[in-house]
C-alpha cells in the first residue's frame, strides 16, 4: 500500500511539473519537442519505448490498394508474456481490467512485442492541430467544443475533458465504407458472427472545414446493414453523432425488413443497453466512450507506460478464421500483438446525485493517437465490472491510426462483446470519396435497403 501510494505521488508531482511548463497550448512545440500531434517525441529512459522519428506515412513493399494490409513487423518476435503466473512483476504496467482478465482467466495473456510508434496522419490534419492549440476551447461546461477543425482539438492538454475529447473529435479519415464482424460468445464458447456493411461520413473530418461551428453540431452520419446470418439481414441503422450531446443527443433511425419501415431509434445515451450486444454494451461504451461528459468528475491523472493492442495487423490479416479468433472468455492470445506505450490517465467519478451503472471509469488515451486504448469499468461495489481494449493499427495508405476492432468484457457473465472484426471481410476503404451527405437521411436508408 505505502508503495502504491507513494507511485502516485511521484505521478501526481511529475504531472504538476509537466502541467506548470504547459499553461498555455504553445503551437511552437508541435513539431519540436512534441509529436504534430502533441505527444512526447523522446522515448523513455529505459529504451523500451523508442523516440518517434515520423511513424509510417507511405504503404510498404508489397501493399496492394483494396488488399489486406501488409504487416510492416510481421519479422517482430515476441520478447516476453504476461499471464497470471508473473502479473505481480508488471503490474506497473498493467491496467486493473488486464489483472481481472489474469485472475479470472487461466489461458488470458499477453504477448509483447517490441514498441513501434508508427501513428502518422496527413498533413491536413498536423496543420489542424497547431490551428487547434491556439484557437480551440471548452464551452458548455466541457460538453462541447468551440474553435477547433479536423482533429483532436487540444495537443497540449491541461485537463480531463480537454483528452476525453482528443478522443472523440480525433481523425478517424473522412469518407469509409467497410464490412465488419461481431460476436458475443457464451461462457461455453457457443457465438454467431453478425456481418454489417458499414458506410460513415465524419464531417468533422472534412479537409476543406473551416470551424466545427459549419457543423450543426453533427459530428459523423454512420449506416449499418447487417448481412449475415440470415434472420438478420437487411436490419440497418442511420445514427447522426452529436457533438454537444447536453444540446441534443445522437439521433437514428431503423429499418426492419419485416414491416419495410424506417422509424426513429429510441434514445442512444448513458448506460442505456446496445441492441444486439446481448446486453454487454452500454451506449456510452461504444467506440469506448461516446456521449456527454456530465454525469462523472473527471480528473488527469497524468501519463502511464502500459501494455495495450497495438499494431495488430495479425488480427485482422485473415491468417486467422473467426473460429480460431473467438474463443470462451477472450480472444485468442495468439492473434493480438501488446506493446508498451505511454498514455494520458483519466479518471471519473459518478457525481453525487447521477445514476449511472458504472460508478468510476478510468480511461487511458494513447498519446500517439489520442484513441481511448484501455477502459476500467467499476460497479457501485468498487471492483472492476467491466473492461475495454481497442486494437490499434495504421492504414498507412491514409495515413492515420485507426481502432481496428474493439472489445468490451464483462466479470459477472465471463463474458465478451467484440466488434469491428475484419478477418474474414475485405479490406475497408477509407478513400470512399463518392460518398454524399444526402445520402444519410432516413428516406436514403429505405432506398438503399429496399433494392
């Protein structure tokens, strides 16, 4: 306990150091000291987690467009394995959802690799983020955002709902369509894949924006059609995303083949159930977090090194089926690549008064990226309910960092929901450029699945 106590007070120190040298958002240190996307460009001390020298901007040898990525360290080794047999010596390392998953899972570990910082982004959008450091603020009590374009609007931040936000309004590209795969297996291991077709445009992301204020407070337009297995085909969804979710909350619509009708989704926020997630997800998981700031106070409690996805490309390869990837209780260990990686800690507490399942969440935010990597969910009894983890790859031919796939466990059931799974399907397409606006309204949804 002594020791736990005093490693966060030599975090909190340095955080205070770091924050007293950062009182204003300097757009002179992107770029220099700083990644063009804020993080810290120097390695660490040990040399396990190396400087960043640009990441990887171009596709390498042998990648063809519309084909499966080429894993650029497919030659990488594993140099060692966490599991429940030596957690206590990386602890340092490890979220308190990885020590759950050890604890209650025998066959849970994770395989490391060495670290490969190889987040790179266009132009467009290192130049929206120096627009950014200087120009983009909180309003609204931290709901919403004003003066920012294109991508995460604080490189420099100074508070909890300034990285919370990296993550919501960080560059995801700007038109994509993609096929996709979920699963929710049983605690015997028993699964069925649900096959979507997905299209999405985030206006945020719009190259030629000039303010998010142009926006209307609609962040992305997002369409699902589910095509497999058959009971399910043709349902689809329209969901419009909010930005300022206090003014109004996302919005959709659904189809259902049975009665041919396009009606309006029943409310999407909080800890209000997924449908089809087997009730695994709340709304506020989704995307691993999503919605308003509101309900928690939220503190910055600096950065960690921690083990998380990273560079997954084996995972979605196709070197593994989904039978080999599903397995009871998590996926298999052999298709996830784990590197060390600094990220920013946030943690929120449910105000007094707010209702909500989840009575504390820590989210730990790359610093490369600004994706939520890792999430701890906690109960009204204190333990840990429920864990995040995304899995984060380059699309080098954008390029940018993307959550590849993502995955929600639960304690109380043995339990996971993961989503966004690509082995099996084509590669996405994230130059979908014949995508149009009109084309996600409610009477688009019905002519495009109405065939």
């Amino acid at each position: 306990m002594k020791r736990n106590v005093a490693s966060r007070l030599v975090l909190t120190l340095t955080f205070s150091a770091m924050l007293a040298g950062a009182a204003t958002a300097d757009p002179a240190r992107l770029g220099a000291d700083l990644t063009p996307m804020g993080a810290e460009r120097a390695g660490n001390a040990a040399g396990t987690i190396p400087e960043w020298t640009g990441g990887i901007s171009t596709p390498p040898a042998g990648y063809v467009a519309g084909q499966k990525h080429v894993d650029p360290f497919a030659g990488d080794a594993a140099i060692y394995t966490v599991d429940a047999s030596n957690m206590d010596a990386h602890a340092a390392n490890l979220t308190e959802g990885q020590k759950a998953m050890m604890r209650t899972h025998a066959t849970y570990k994770l395989n490391v690799y060495p670290t490969r910082r190889a987040c790179a982004y266009p132009q467009t959008v290192y130049d929206a983020m120096k627009h950014n450091a200087a120009n983009a603020r909180l309003v609204a009590d931290g709901n919403g955002v004003e003066g920012a374009r294109i991508a995460s609007p604080f490189p420099v931040p100074t508070e909890a709902k300034q990285v919370i936000w990296n993550h919501i309004l960080g560059y995801r590209g700007y038109k994509s369509t993609m096929q996709v795969a979920a699963a929710a297996p049983t605690s015997g291991g028993a699964y069925t894949v649900v096959q979507s077709s997905d299209r999405r445009i985030n206006g945020y992301a719009d190259p030629a924006l000039g303010d998010i204020a142009d926006l209307n407070n609609v962040e992305s337009k997002w369409i699902r059609i589910n095509t497999a297995p058959a009971q399910q085909a043709g349902s689809a969804f329209l969901f419009h995303n909010t930005i300022n979710q206090k003014v109004q909350e996302r919005f959709g619509w659904l189809y259902s083949p049975q009665n041919r009708r396009v009606v309006a989704a029943s409310r999407s926020a909080y800890d209000s159930p997924i449908p089809g997630t087997d009730n695994l997800r709340f709304s506020d998981m989704q995307f691993m977090y999503n919605g308003a700031l509101d309900l928690y106070d939220w503190t910055l409690e600096g950065k960690r090194e921690i083990l998380t996805p990273y560079n997954t490309y084996k995972l979605s390869s196709g070197d593994f089926n989904y039978s080999e990837i599903l397995q009871s209780g998590h996926l298999n260990p052999e298709a996830v690549r784990y590197e060390l990686h600094r990220v920013w800690v946030v943690d929120g507490r449910l105000k007094a008064g707010a209702r909500h399942a989840f009575h504390r969440r820590t989210l730990y935010v790359d610093e490369d990226s600004w994706m939520i990597v890792q999430t701890d969910l906690y109960g009204a009894d204190g333990a840990v309910a429920r864990a995040q983890e995304a899995y984060v790859q380059n699309y080098y031919e954008v390029p940018f960092c993307a959550m590849d796939s993502e995955i929600a466990y639960d304690f109380a059931t043995g339990r996971y929901h993961v989503q966004q799974l690509k082995a099996q399907e084509p590669a996405p397409d994230y130059h979908a450029d014949a995508l149009k606006d009109d084309e996600f309204t409610p009477a688009a949804l019905r002519r495009l699945v109405v065939r």
